[in-house]
C-alpha cells in the first residue's frame, strides 16, 4: 500500500520547492527531528502582532451565519486568528510566555487579551487563571459569556480548569443571563464537579428553562443516571441533542431510548459510548431495517452511520476494521471519509500506531471530503509519508469549494508549519508537486 515511485517523486520535487522558498536547502526528506521546527524571532514577533491587533470596532460579524444573539460578536472576535494562536501554542519559544502574560494584563482591548488568556493555556500554562478568574466575574455580561467558554476549552485532561469549583457553582446560583449559565453549566461538567449535580437536576426539571442542552452535556459528563428520566423527558422536544449525555450515562432506560431513536441524528453515536452489549445486535437490525424502507430520506446516511458504530464497537481496538474501509477504493466516499472520521474518537495513542497506513491511503485519495478528514486526523502527526501525502492533497483542494471552505488554507498553513516554510499558495504546489 506504498505510494508509487512517480508519487514520491512528485512529493520531493514539491518539498524542495517549499524548502528553498523558505530559503533553506532540504534535498533530503524530513524527518521526524525536521518536522515543525522551533519559529523564527521574526514569525513569533509576527504571531504576537496578529494576536495583540484589536478587531475593528467596525468589523462587525463575519462569521457563518446570522447573529443569534448580541453576545456572538464579541465571542467571534475573541476567538479570532485561531491558526496564530495554535502555531504560537504549538512551536513558540518557553520566552513566549512572559510576553503573553503582559499581554493578557495589558492588552489593549478585551479580544487581544483574550486571545493571550487561549494561548498561554494551549501551551499548558496557569500564569493566566487568576486573570481569567476576574474576567468570568465581570459587570459586562458579554464579556462573561467569553470568559466561560475560555475557562472550558481551558480544561486539561485532568479535568482540572482554571476557575474553581466554589467559585463557579457560586457564579451559576447568581447568574441571570440564561446563555452565561449554560456555559458555566457545560464548565462544571467539564471539571467533573460532583458538587454541581443538585443545582444541575433542578434546572432540568425547571418549567423556566428554555434552553437545557449545556444542562444535559454537564450531566452526561458526571454520568448522572437519576438525569434520565428528566433527559427522555426533555428529549421530546430537543431529541438530537441530548442523545449524547444519554450515551455517557449508558444506563437500560438510556439504552432502550437510543434503540427506539436510532433514526435520529447522533443516536448511533451516543450507543458507542454507552458500550451496551445490546448496541451491536440493536445496530444491525436497524441497518437491515432500512433496506426495507425506501421512502425514509434518512435510510443511506443512517445505514452508514450504523456501519461505522458498529466497526467502533465490535473490537476493543476498532483501527483495523475502520481501516479496511479507508484503504477499499471501491467503498462508498462518504462511508470513506467518515471511517477516517471516526479515528477521531479512538484514544490518540492507539490511534497513532495506524498514522503510517492512514497516510498511504491519504496520499492516494483524491475525493475533497475525505482529504478533508485525512488532514484532521493526521495534521500533527510526525508518522511516515504523512508530509508527502498533504503535498499530495495540495492538488486535490487548491480551489476553496465554497467562500466558508477553510480546507485549502488550512491545508497551506499545516504545510508550511511542518516544513518551516512561507509557501504562498496551493496552486504553486500542485504545480511542483507535478513535475
């Protein structure tokens, strides 16, 4: 399953051009030491440019879709040049630190210092939570609703966040504004506050509430199984998205539910986590099912959603079964791209040992979705021929289907970044990468 001479030949005619237009002479092909280099003073001093810049004031929304709500601004600006931020996470010097701290104290607006609060605790750093602490507190309700969303996507594997429990639980009893206590709802789930469990029932139980999804996902994260009832109860009226915490729960009640909902958007998923036994033999018949019912709109993607749970559940180490779909050229693309997708919920060390595999078969696909799911799987990886498989992909999405179609640009930014080069577009490589 190696790509072919004439591929690889291809690939390392692109890598030279990359590399000498970085103005470094790489004739050899890089290695995992090679790979995402340290950043250049000029490009961290460039990072901490676009991070510290303020969003014009008369900038305005310019993300997908309407505004919902007044808040949704300030949150789009503040979680703004996402790919500046992660390179700065990612391969920013130790002396980066100190400079976001400032920043974060002294930005010159709310965004800018935002932005710093994200990249000091991307990079696995607390000098930030007492300043993130002061800003979930704030008399401006906007800039609560950003500060909590911070504060969750702050939260290690641990489980351990950059606010704690008492103060949150005290901040969700006083809190007012129904969007804020959902985001501090989703952060005390995060944090696995056992604490939270008696204020977190009484919401969902509460006529009052017109929006108990954050309720549900907290919930579903502690594994409360007295919620479930209550979950059923309120999944008449938001049925998909609750499935999800009715999956972690994974209590009969909960599993009997899913079985009975499998036509439904995310139910096939939410039988994963539960790990029932009775996922599989309830997955199967429901795929057999569809096949006599051919008005059901739903019946192809929901035969494959079922296809892939399964594959999912039937061995402890699902990667070969999900495997055997990605590399079969005569499979279905969308069953393709969403069994690459699906190695996004194997743990990453298990998943990492099949990267070599998943870029061979990435360095032959040419179906924009699926390479689209290749790079998000593999856009860190240092495995073997995953960097000639991207410069393979250069051809395949060098044009942006669609003006919200950030595939080509992020495809440019992981190359670039893996290599230590400034390449200037896609269709520059895809050139190279033919000759």
């Amino acid at each position: 399953m190696r790509p072919s001479r004439r591929t690889l030949r291809a690939s390392w005619a692109l890598v030279a051009a990359l590399t000498l237009s970085g103005g470094r002479l790489a004739a050899d092909p890089p290695t995992e030491a090679t790979l995402f280099p340290p950043l250049k003073p000029e490009r961290v001093a460039e990072l901490m440019r676009e991070i510290a810049a303020p969003v014009p004031a008369d900038q305005g929304w310019d993300g997908m879709g309407p505004v919902t709500h007044p808040f949704d601004v300030l949150d789009h600006h503040a979680h703004s040049s996402r790919d500046a931020v992660d390179e700065l996470a990612d391969q920013g010097p130790a002396r980066v630190d100190a400079d976001l701290l400032r920043l974060a104290r002294e930005g010159s607006s709310f965004d800018a210092r935002c932005r710093a609060l994200r990249t000091l605790a991307l990079r696995g750093r607390r000098d930030g939570d007492a300043i993130l602490g002061s800003l979930v507190v704030s008399p401006r309700p906007a800039e609560r609703y950003v500060a909590w969303r911070i504060a969750r996507d702050s939260v290690g594997d641990d489980h351990v966040g950059p606010v704690a429990a008492t103060l949150a639980l005290e901040r969700l009893r006083a809190e007012t504004d129904e969007l804020i206590v959902g985001r501090i709802e989703a952060y005390l789930g995060e944090i696995r506050s056992a604490e939270a469990v008696p204020l977190l029932l009484e919401a969902l139980a509460s006529a009052s509430r017109r929006d108990c999804l954050s309720t549900g996902y907290a919930l579903g994260l502690l594994g409360v199984k007295d919620a479930v009832p209550a979950l059923i109860a309120a999944g008449r009226k938001v049925r998909e998205q609750l499935l999800p915490a009715l999956g972690r729960i994974g209590t009969p009640e909960a599993v009997e539910y899913l079985i009975g909902r499998l036509d439904d958007y995310g139910a096939a998923d939410a039988l994963v986590d539960s790990k029932s036994p009775r996922a599989i033999p309830a997955l199967e018949a429901h795929r057999a099912g569809l096949e006599r019912r051919p008005t059901f709109a739903g019946a192809r993607s929901s035969a494959r959603l079922d296809t892939i749970a399964i594959l999912l559940l039937r061995h402890p180490d699902p990667c070969p079964d999900l495997l055997s779909v990605v590399e079969d050229p005569l499979a279905d693309a969308d069953l393709r791209r969403d069994a690459v997708n699906a190695f996004l919920r194997v743990p990453r060390d298990q998943s990492a040992r099949y990267h070599t595999r998943l870029a061979a078969a990435y360095a032959k696909e040419s179906t924009s979705s699926v390479c689209a799911q290749f790079l998000r799987v593999l856009s860190k990886s240092r495995a073997p021929g995953v960097t000639e498989a991207m410069l393979h992909n250069a051809a395949v999405l060098a044009a942006p289907r669609s003006k919200f179609d950030m595939a080509p640009a992020w495809l440019l930014r992981m190359i670039n970044r893996r290599l230590g080069t400034a390449y200037a577009t896609l269709a520059e490589a895809a050139v190279h990468g033919k000759r």
